[in-house]
C-alpha cells in the first residue's frame, strides 16, 4: 500500500466541491434528477468569505542590491499594501430561521461572509460556532425571512452502491448538479481528528467545501469536504463527506452552546500490531494499546493502566486504534460507560465516568500548538517576523504539497532582508530546510555564531516562483 501511495503521487486537496433499472435490494433508478434537484436546489446556498491579505510588491523587474544608492529612492514603491483576498464555498440551510451548514474551512479567518440564496439573493452572515477538528462550522443568515430548510438523514443506513446527488459551487458556478454512488464507507484519509468519511464519485471539485450530498428521498446523509486530485488536477471521482449522523450531533452542539461538548477518555494510544497481538495471545490484532494514562482523567481514576489494550468501549467493539477515539468523542461528557480491557492476557472489564475533553489539560495543550502556527516570530538578527507555514497556505497558493518554511509577516526598515516581500516563504537557510519559525530561529543563530556573513535563502515569492537570495551581515 506505501509503495502505491508513492506511485500515485496524490495530493489531498480542501474543496473551499433512459429507462428506469430496478434491482432487487435498491430502489428503482430514476429516469431523470430534475424533480428532485429542482425541489433542493433552493435549500443550498453559495459561500463567499473575505479576508485581508497584506503584502508589498516590487513593481520592477529586478531588484536593487543591498546598499545600492537607488535603494532609498525607489523604497517607496515597496510599501506595504492591502488587498481583499475572497473564498468561496457551499453550504445548505437546516433551519427555516436562516442556519446553514458548511465546512469550518470555508470560514476560516473570515472577516465577512455572504450566503447567496438561489443563486441571486445576498445576505450577511455570521458565525455560530465552528469545530475545526471536524471541520464544520454553523452560520446564521441576518435576515428576519424565512428559509426552506433540508434535513438530515440516516447516514448509517447509507450503502456502498447507493445512488447520491452533490449540490455547491465548484469553481463559483452555483446551482451545480452532479450524481454518482457512494464508493465506500468508513473512510480514514488522515485529514481531520475523526475522519470517517463517506466516499463518492459524484463530481465534486473546488468550492463544493460544504455543500450537501443527498440521498434519493432529499435527505442529506453527508458534508461534502474533501477529493483526491493528483498534481490538483481537480476531480477525478474520489470524494469525500462527512457522514450525517456524526456531523448531526456537533452541529447540534455548535448551535446550542457555540462549542462542541466531546467526551474524554485521558488516554494516549497506539495500534496493536501483529506482532503485539502474538505476545499478548490475542486472537488477531484489533483494539487500542494503550501507551499512557493522563492524571487525575477518567482513565486513571477507573484504573486502566498503560499496556491496557481496549477492545470494547461502551457496547461497540473497537476493531482498530482510530475507532477508540471516535468512538469517546460521540459519546455525552458525564455518562458512565463499559470497557473490556485484555490485560494479562485476561478479559476483564472497567467502568468509567466520561469527562470533557475541551476541558483538559492536553486539548488545551494541542489548541495552543493550532494557533502558534498563526503567531508571529521575531528573528532579531535578520529585523524580520516569520510565522510557520501551514496546510492552508500550501493549499491556497498551490504550493508543493510536502513544502514546510516560514511566512514573513513583518519586515522592518533596517532589516538585511528587506528586499523581500511580506508573504514569501522561505524554504531553506544555507540549503538547509526549513521546519518551522521557532528551528529557524535557532538555524539563524547558530549560523551567526559561526562567523557566517553570508547567507543563502531559498523562497518562494507572492506568485509562487522558487528563488535563491544572498544577503551578506554587517
């Protein structure tokens, strides 16, 4: 499987997507969608969000040289400027009061958003609440109209083979209608905490991130989110949705409290392989090893213990590591469930009363580490500030999809650097590569206290072209 990975080269990509036949297990084909699309089209609205991008753009075709004499003169031209930077998306109404549902990628750092309702009316909306780590996110249309809403269905129920319809607006062009079948259930694409996607071959392509996929009776079983596009090529029949029932309950959440409620179990855990499952005299390698137990969580104090492999949690039986986490996360924070633990090469069984997991002390940890990748650092030797470069940038400009580097955010006037542009990447420092601001940093400072005076940058510019770039210290 790694190696048809490779071979494959893909690259995961965000979507901000006769006669009747019968058959014996299925409903009948119809022989037209028009009806049906015709009856939903109203419910799925057009997304656009806007930010502002601040950025300085050298209007010559060549730079001057630091300590050039035309420097100062020409510096003017290479101020800062601001532009308003738009992303469009999908979404559906579920509510007549004007909520819709769509992909908290969609809105991410937005500073206005509008939802356009049958491809012409316009209103403003704001932001509920959102859950990144699903990646969904709520709005609500400031109007005092009423909407026509669509409803959820059973995604469980859904089949491989079932027939789905997808309703956005892929590459702004609302209304679009595709169709197709759901290919396969269950799907772990390594995109989001709880990835458990349904996949479909119905056309989805950019801009489709957050629009319904319907079943045959109008009811919407998933959240368009995702494709598989080799070298961004677009779609190519590999989609992916949120399953309902899941999204359903943090949405629900997202409306009552602008937050999500998950259940905590306090527990680091890693997949029981073979060989693990041999030493253990396991039938074959299922469950979750449990490496750690978090103090003071529900965990510890139910007396699980590390090299615990939980095999059953809450009545569901935990077939693989990813399950264990899905599996709590559905789960009401304060009820009291069942685990059957193999330990000692014994079934035994524990009782726990779920905690918060927003409340613990690891999210908030893990929420920090999210947001420092948004947090400016000051390289004080270089009198630039740099943040980490991160997916949704690699994704936006349509970078290498395995770049890592940092973004300039700031360049001050004495700065050795100041011939680069607020918003270029820098890959590399004396062709080394670049993880992350806080080992650039470090990178820098080592160099410096080497002697180096000169140093070899690879960046990339505002338009994506790959350069190198020589600075010599003072």
């Amino acid at each position: 499987m790694k190696a048809y990975k490779k071979f494959i080269n893909f690259s995961l990509i965000l979507i901000l997507i006769s006669c009747p036949i019968s058959f014996s297990h299925s409903k009948t084909i119809p022989s037209s969608f028009a009806d049906l699309a015709e009856k939903l089209m109203p419910s799925v609205v057009n997304i656009s969000s806007t930010q502002t991008i601040k950025s300085t753009s050298n209007p010559f075709p060549f730079q001057f040289p630091p300590g050039s004499p035309f420097e100062d003169m020409f510096k003017e031209f290479n101020r800062p400027t601001e532009r308003k930077a738009t992303a469009l998306g999908s979404g559906f109404i579920i509510d007549k009061k004007g909520i819709v549902v769509t992909n908290s990628h969609v809105i991410q750092e937005a500073e206005d958003i509008i939802v356009s309702v049958n491809g012409s009316t316009e209103y403003k909306a704001k932001v509920l609440g959102k859950d990144p780590y699903m990646d969904l996110a709520v709005l609500q249309i400031e109007s005092d109209e009423e909407f026509k809403p669509v409803s959820f269905g059973d995604s469980d129920k859904a089949r491989v083979g079932d027939w789905v319809i997808a309703i956005g607006n892929p590459f702004g062009f609302g209304g679009t209608v595709t169709t197709g079948i759901i290919s396969s259930r269950n799907r772990d694409i390594g995109l989001t905490r709880y990835d458990d996607f349904i996949q479909t071959d119905a056309s989805i392509n950019v801009g489709n991130s957050g629009g319904p996929l319907f079943n045959l009776d109008g009811k919407v079983i998933g959240i368009n989110t995702a494709i598989i596009a080799p070298g961004s090529s677009g779609s190519i029949g590999i989609g992916f949705a949120i399953p309902s029932n899941p999204a359903s309950n943090v949405i629900e959440q997202l409306i009552k409290f602008g937050e999500t409620k998950r259940g905590w179990l306090g527990v680091r855990i890693q997949e029981v392989t073979k060989e693990i499952a041999e030493v253990e005299k396991l039938k074959k390698a299922e469950g979750a090893l449990v490496a750690s137990v978090a103090e003071n969580s529900p965990a510890s104090k139910a007396g699980i213990k590390a090299g615990d492999i939980i095999l059953e949690f809450d009545g569901k039986r935990v077939d693989t590591m990813r399950k264990l986490p899905k599996l709590v996360a559905q789960t009401a924070v304060g009820k009291r469930v069942g685990l059957k633990i193999w330990r000692n090469q014994k079934l035994i069984s524990k009782k726990v009363l779920l905690g918060r997991l927003e409340s613990s002390k690891e999210f908030k940890a893990e929420n920090k580490t999210e947001s420092e990748k948004f947090q400016d650092v000051e390289i004080t030797d270089l009198k630039i500030f740099v943040r980490n470069l991160n997916q949704d940038d690699i994704s936006k400009r349509e970078l290498p999809k395995n770049t890592t580097g940092v973004v300039v955010t700031k360049i001050l006037e004495d700065s050795p650097l100041r011939f680069l542009s607020i918003n270029d990447v820098i890959v590399e420092l004396q062709k080394q590569k670049i993880m992350n601001a806080k080992q650039f940093s470090k990178l820098v400072t080592d160099i410096i206290n080497k002697g180096e005076k000169t140093l070899l940058f690879a960046t990339y510019n505002e338009i994506n072209q790959r350069g190198y770039l020589t600075i010599k210290l003072n």
